[in-house]
C-alpha cells in the first residue's frame, strides 16, 4: 500500500480515535475494510477469504481467516451533512480481534480510544464475545454506536437484534435507521431523523473493480409500506433523545416541534455520556450502510476535544491531577501496545493524551522512573508506516528507540511527572511447556520468549523449578499455537511442545497462623530471621495482599520488603501442588533478630516458612478455570451435545432458539475441554461450532484434587 504524507493540522474536534469491536465472525475486518475503501485508503476492497485485507496483515491472520493482532490506521471522510457537512475529518481506526484468546489486543485498545463501533451479527444477536467487549467498554467508560451487519443473510432480524442487546446487553440500544428488505432482499436503510430513504444501485459484491466506488446509492422517499412503521419507531427514538435532555423533554412534553438539528446534537451529548446506543443497519459484505455509520462516528462519537481532561496521580505528590487535551499542556501519553516489527525493531504505540511528543526527545518514563529517548515517530498504516516529527494530543502513534518501555507505562514531562490509569489483563488459564529441537538454541529461545512476552501481556513465561522445564502460558489453545507458530517464522526456531495444562491456583479456606524461624550457624557469621504470619481468605478474584503491622521495632523496617519478597515467591511457586496462590492476605505481625546474624536472605527464607506453616492449618484446595461455553448446532443433535456436556462436569446455563439453530450455554471446567473441537464435529457432522472464554475460578472437587497433587509429583505439597 503506497504511504502518502498525512496530513497533520486537523483542529481536535476533527479527530476520532474509534475502535472496531464485536465477536468472532461478526464482519469487523470486512466491516473497516469497506471503511477504508470509501475513505479512499485503499483502491480495492481487501477480501479476507482471498487474504487481501489491510488491516489483517499477519501471515497466520490471512491464513486462518482470523484477526490476531490489533491494527491502527489513518483515514479521511468528508461528512455531506450535519455540523461537520464540507470538512474532512480524520479518523485513527483500531481494527480488534473477535477471539478471546486474544482479548489483551481489545482490552488495550479500548484504554486508549475515545468511541467505538460495536458490530452485532443481525442473523445472531449478541454472543457470548460481545458480552465481553461491552463490559471492556464500559469499563473505561468507550461510548459506542451499533452496526447491526449481516442484514442480507438468511435468519436476518434487525428488530431482534436490538431486543437482544437491550436485553443481554442492559444497553439502551434503540434503531437510528431501519433497513428496507432483509436478506436477499435487502436493499437500503430510512433515516429516522431526516426520514428519508437511502437505497443502494445495485448488488455490489465483496471483490469490486478498482474504479467502481461500491457507493452508490441515492437518497428517495420512504417506500409506502414503511411509512407507518418508520413514524412509529421515529417517535420512539425522538422520546428517547428528548429523555435525555432537559431543554427538548420540556418541548416534547409542551407538544412543541424539535427540530433535526436539535436532536442531533442532544444525541451527540447522550451517546458520548453512554446513554444511548443507536443501532445502524447494514451489510458489509455487500456494501450497505456503511457510509451512514461512518457520518455516525463523526456526528456522535467524541473527539479528544469532548474526552476534555485526563486524570492521573502527580509521582512527586501522590495527588490528583488532570491534563487538558491540549498540545501546549505538559506532555502526559501512555504506551498501550508493543509490536516487533521485522524492519525497525521494537514499536512502541502510544496515545498522546496532553501536550506533544518530538522526535529525538527525550521523555519521562514515570511508572519506571526512567528517562528514555525517543528515536523516531511513526504514523501506522496497518503493517505500513509514515515517518513524522511530532505528535500532538489526541493522536496515536508508534514510537522507535524506546528500550525499557512495556504497555501500561506512562510516558511525560520529567518537571510535571504524571502517572495515568495503567491496563490490567486477566491471568492465563492454560500452559504447556516449551524446549527447542536443538540444545544449541537454548538461547534464541529465551530471547523469542522475552520478545513476544513483552508484546502480548496475557503470554507469560515461567520455569518450573521442579523439572527445570520453560512453561508458557496464555488465555487459549489458539493463543499459544500462534505464538509457536511465530518463533518458527520470525525467529527461525524450531520448538518441541507438551500437552497443553489447565493453569490451577491454589488458595486457602480459613485464616491461620505460622511461625518462620531460620537459624544457621557455621562458623564466622551466622543467619538469624524470625517472622510470624497470619494468612487469611480473600473473597474470589481479589488477589493477594501482603501487609505489615509490625510494631516497637520487633523487626526493622530494612527486614519488612524481605519478607514480602520471600512470602511473593512461595506464593509463585505453590505449596499444594505447585500452582500461585491467590486470594490470599497475609501478614507479619511479630518476629525477632539479631544484631549481627540477621540479613535479608535470612529473613527472605523464614518469611517462606512461616507461610508454609500457616498453609498446613488453612485448609488449602485447588482452584479450577472455568469456562462459559456456547455452542450453535441444528436441533437434531441438541440433545447430544446437551449429554456430553453434562457428561464434562458441566452447569447448563440455558438453551435458546436463534434464526434456525440452537445455542446452549454452559460453563464447564476447562480441564474437561481438551480436544473438544474434533469431540463436537463428530457429533455434529461438523455443523455445530462453539465459542469458549474464561468466566471464573472455581474449587476443585475433592477426589479430582487428589488425582492432581499425585499426579503433580510436588515436593513442596502440604497434607491435610
């Protein structure tokens, strides 16, 4: 893709950080592809079945069809009405992946954006994925609008899919325009506020020429038997927009007028508030109804401008402090994402919050209190990149030279040093261990470890003590696949891997206490430390916390971070079968040294053993992974699959009826999954498929856990 310069003086009510974001399958990449065709990007549309996509540009998405990895680009649109009718408006567009292994590239793409487009499937409703999207949204408050894809496939039901996300959702989702047709025969969508019909000329398909736009399509008046149905479903998102401002709700109650204007911009204002959700109809695949979504995206999702202040803690006062989205306020930006690129090496993307990042600058890494120099600026443009001098606020770029900088820091000013609201990511639910073909490897493999640990957060890399053996882990089957497909391709390493393992915790029933004394004496100077500990339940989820009410100085302060240092590892390394415990509180409370023998290895060793005492009298139980799983399938093999997986320790949530098949939800530990892909294709006749993603963590029944701790070999186990 030839790079043109960008151009860079947009005023920042002019810019939109979107994100594209649904479940698997539901057209994302399809959805941003027409995006960047009508936005003239690209000259033809890319075709994931072809591997021709923009945004898709790994070697393993094109093969498997799937997005892996987030992609940002640049885009233009000139709007044709409303407040913004004339100008050009640019648009930094995430592309995010629909699989849950790969829910790190969503979550952190959604700290940094300031609006997004949630894709619904209109044949399906909302899935299980796009249950965790929402919830990711909302989290760091991402106003959205809807598009209802899918419009031209059979089962198509825009009225339905709406209800389903009100319903599933809690979402205040309501249609802005109501398709004209379904399935086949769909042709067009009617604007409910200007209420006038858009049809498109034409059955473009997904592979259009190069010179044809795929656009066209001409404004007409509402077909006769839609008329009555437009005006009601007029009033209700007229109620709706007047609910949320107090001006119009006086007009609508008083019976006055409001005009279109009016009520667009009391939608813009609900919609940034996440108030309201409107819902778009389209398909495309078929090249309908994008181009009102994109007016959509930059009549009602905000600009930086409307983000107004970040907030983060002042690193030298520990206070509040808020930074305007200004280019002359002190720098404050936030790393959000780490990519190694093949031809400049490590990228780091960030989202420039306040103030302006130069080339050649030096900045402020204030959650590691580190300076670092900024080589180059980047603009990308998917895996094509454009060379800049600065960035200003509001903007995502990608940086080259930062050596130390991992997601989540926040880079500044070092005079007015900030730290912002870094990005937290679930713990890995699978493992498996991991050794090259050749020992002389050894080396590349800690290296294309490290390297793709330090891009993907959810991928963590252990050795287990134990067996001496490297242990990679990950949210999925998928994930960890890729990943070694990665090596083989990117660092020409070729990789022997064992059985994936469910990643189990251990935890702790009932509060304890146990003391940790570790003496040595042998000869010259000797080893004296002395803790007592109370380890306490923590409710489920909540971690682990460490604290200190040493007092009268029974152990100096110099000995408190030892201790932590020592309970942390024992923690880490598990006391019942080897996995982390979690949910845990611990603390020291009394204790004892020496003035000559005590040190911190002492104290570091003892803290360890006083964990382990304690642990023997709590009750310790293994923790288990669950999974909530939805599987599709034609009726005729629901009760099969319903049977197998009651067969699998399984929890039948529900079993609903959407388009033509069915679609049970359950939550089945994930120790019982293994294999399962090839399992429900013979049972199936491979019609059904299913979708899978951590849920929580929940006990191990008692005989299984015994089978485990055997079958662990674990010396450092506690009996009950």
């Amino acid at each position: 893709m030839a790079i043109q310069k960008t151009k860079r003086d947009f005023p920042l009510d002019r810019i939109r950080n979107i994100g594209i974001i649904a479940h698997i399958d539901a057209g994302k990449t399809t959805t941003t592809e027409r995006i960047l065709f009508y936005t003239g990007k690209t000259y033809k549309i890319g075709n994931i079945d072809e591997g021709t996509t923009v945004t898709d540009w790994m070697e393993q998405e094109r093969e498997r069809g799937i997005t892996i990895v987030s992609a940002a680009i640049t885009a233009f649109w000139t709007v044709k009405a409303g407040q913004f009718a004339g100008h050009e408006m640019r648009i930094n567009l995430i592309d995010t992946p629909g699989h849950v292994d790969f829910t790190a590239e969503v979550e952190r793409s959604l700290r940094v954006l300031d609006g997004a487009v949630i894709v619904l499937d209109s044949s399906s409703g909302v899935q299980s994925q796009t249950e965790t999207v929402w919830r990711q949204a909302n989290k760091y408050n991402v106003p959205l609008i809807a598009f209802s894809n899918k419009m031209d496939v059979i089962g198509a039901d825009f009225a339905a899919t709406i209800q389903s996300a009100r319903d599933r959702l809690g979402a205040n989702a309501i249609a802005y325009n109501l398709p004209i047709g379904k399935e086949n025969d769909f042709k067009g969508v009617v604007d409910l506020l200007t209420e006038k019909a858009i049809i498109w000329e034409g059955d473009p398909s997904a592979s259009l020429g190069t010179s044809d736009t795929g656009a066209k399509f001409h404004e007409t008046e509402i077909p006769a038997d839609m008329v009555e149905v437009v005006k009601a479903a007029r009033e209700k998102l007229v109620e709706e927009i007047a609910g949320s401002d107090d001006v119009l709700m006086e007009k609508y109650l008083g019976g006055k007028e409001m005009t279109v204007v009016e009520l667009k911009e009391a939608l813009r204002k609900a919609v940034i508030a996440s108030k309201i959700v409107p819902v778009f109809a389209g398909s495309s695949l078929r090249n309908k109804g994008v181009q009102p979504m994109l007016d959509a995206v930059v009549e009602y999702l905000p600009s930086p401008q409307d983000i107004a202040v970040v907030t983060g803690i002042n690193a030298k006062t520990g206070e509040a402090e808020e930074r305007k989205a200004a280019p002359a306020e002190p720098l404050a930006a936030l790393a959000f994402k780490i990519q190694v690129d093949p031809h400049v090496g490590k990228l780091t993307y960030i989202r420039v919050y306040s103030g302006t990042l130069k080339s050649g600058s030096y900045v402020y890494n204030s959650t590691k209190q580190i300076t670092e120099r900024v080589g180059r600026l980047l603009l990308m443009h998917a895996n094509d990149r454009e060379e800049i001098d600065e960035a200003f606020a509001g903007e995502i770029v990608a940086a080259v030279g930062l050596k130390d900088t991992i997601t989540g820091n926040t880079l500044c000013d070092e005079s007015t040093p900030i730290i912002l609201e870094s990005i937290s990511f679930p713990d890995p639910v699978i493992s498996l261990a991991i050794e090259p073909k050749t020992k002389s490897d050894q080396e590349k493999l800690g290296f294309a470890l490290q390297r793709l640990s330090e891009e993907d957060p959810t991928f963590r890399v252990k050795s287990d003590t134990e067996t001496g053996q490297t242990i990679i882990a990950g949210m999925g089957e998928l994930q960890l696949e890729i990943l070694v497909d990665r090596m083989k391709r990117e660092f020409k390493l070729e990789a022997n891997v064992g059985q994936p393992q469910v990643a189990y915790k251990e935890t702790i029933n009932k509060s304890a206490e146990g003391e940790g004394k570790y003496i040595r004496q042998t000869g010259g100077r000797g080893q004296y430390g002395h803790c007592l500990l109370r380890i306490e339940p923590l409710p489920r989820g909540q971690g682990r916390e460490f604290v200190s009410e040493v007092v009268g100085g029974a152990i100096p302060r110099e000995f408190i971070t030892p201790i932590e240092k020592g309970v942390i590892e024992k923690e880490d390394t598990g006391i019942l079968a080897g996995y982390p415990v979690t949910d845990i509180k611990v603390t020291v409370y009394d204790g004892s040294f020496h003035d000559v023998d005590s040190s911190e290895i002492a104290f570091k060793i003892a803290a360890s053993l006083g964990l382990s005492e304690a642990a023997k009298k709590a009750d310790m139980i293994l923790l288990e992974p669950i999974m909530k799983v939805e599987v599709t399938t034609p009726e005729e093999f629901l009760g099969e699959i319903i049977g197998d997986l009651s067969s699998k320790r399984a929890q039948i949530l529900s079993s609903e009826t959407r388009g033509n098949a069915r679609v049970v939800i359950a939550l089945v530990p994930l120790a019982e999954m293994h294999g399962y892909a090839t399992a429900i294709r013979s049972m199936s006749q491979g019609r059904a498929t299913y979708y899978m993603e951590a849920d929580h963590y929940e006990p191990v029944p008692q005989n299984i856990t015994q089978k485990i701790i055997e079958s662990s070999g674990f010396t450092g186990r506690v009996e009950h």
